[in-house]
C-alpha cells in the first residue's frame, strides 16, 4: 500500500469514526481532509488512552509504517515526547 493511500484510507475511517462518536460534524468534512493529521506528527509516537495511559511501546515510522500510520488515524492520543 503506498503512502498516499494510506493516508487516504486513514483520514476516511478516523472521519467516519470521529462523525459516529459526535466529535466531528459533516459540516467540518472540508476542513478535516484538507489539513492531513499525518503532517504534524514524528516519526516516533507512543499511543495512548482518553485517560492518558499510554498504551504501549513506542512506534517508529521508520521501523515499522503500518503501525505507525494505524496509530496516526486512530481515534487516540499520541504522545510525541
């Protein structure tokens, strides 16, 4: 899977979670695909809870994409430092 479509796919199901769960209303569909999330996250992330927990290891873009793009399109916290 390329990059691009990663992205893609990424940003469509977070969206349709983000309108499920109510934190993202189809008015805002525009604005959310225009500015990909992708862009403003480092390679290295540790994901986490709602509560702040993280929730495991770090992930490394370089190591290991596909759990890196998984963890940029979830609907989680990410910690970057």
């Amino acid at each position: 899977m390329t990059e691009r479509h990663e992205a893609e796919a990424g940003r469509a199901r977070l969206a349709s979670v983000l309108i499920a769960n109510g934190s993202l209303t189809p008015d805002w569909l525009p604005t959310y695909h225009a500015v990909p999330r992708h862009w403003f996250v480092p390679a290295l992330v540790w994901p986490g809870q709602g509560d702040g927990v993280r929730q495991g290891d770090a992930v490394n873009r370089h190591a290991d994409p596909g759990d890196w793009w998984r963890a940029v399109y979830s609907d989680i916290p990410l910690t970057t430092q």
